[in-house]
C-alpha cells in the first residue's frame, strides 16, 4: 500500500461542531494510511452519529494537498430503533 501525504480535514456545521467540541474527543483519523481518498456519499460514523459526505474541496498549502470533506448533519445511527 501507498501512503499518501494527503491531509484530509472533517468540516462539521456549526451545531455538530459545537457537539463535538463538547464530547471532547477528536475525529478519528479514518484515513490514516490510506492512499484511496473518501468520495461523496461516503458515511463516517464518529460517536455513535453518522454523518454523509455532501462535497469535497480540494486545496494546497504549497507544502500538501488537502482534501476538506464536507458533511451532512449528523443522524442517528442507521441500526437505532425508535419508538
């Protein structure tokens, strides 16, 4: 496997960022040794919420790319029961 030097950032709305600040635990780093990047659509469960990947935006720091992810609302977990 290839490893990439592509540094992939989560960007959350304003709400669910608040809520992760709150957890106070980080995104895991889902695509750490990886060299296939994340597409749209993609699911990402982080704390027992999902989140759907809506868009992604490429950039350059002119030292790495970057790969900014951006994500749905979160929605409870697609195995949870309600009522």
């Amino acid at each position: 496997m290839i490893e990439s030097n592509l540094q992939i950032d989560l960007v959350f709305t304003p709400e669910d960022q608040a809520w992760i600040r709150r957890s106070g635990q980080p995104a895991p780093a889902f695509w750490k040794g990886h060299s296939v990047p994340p597409v749209v659509g993609d699911v990402l469960r982080i704390h027992g919420r999902q989140f759907v990947i809506r868009a992604r935006v490429w950039d350059h720091d002119d030292v790495h790319p970057h790969l900014r992810l951006f994500l749905s609302d979160a929605q409870a977990q697609s195995d949870t029961t309600f009522g």
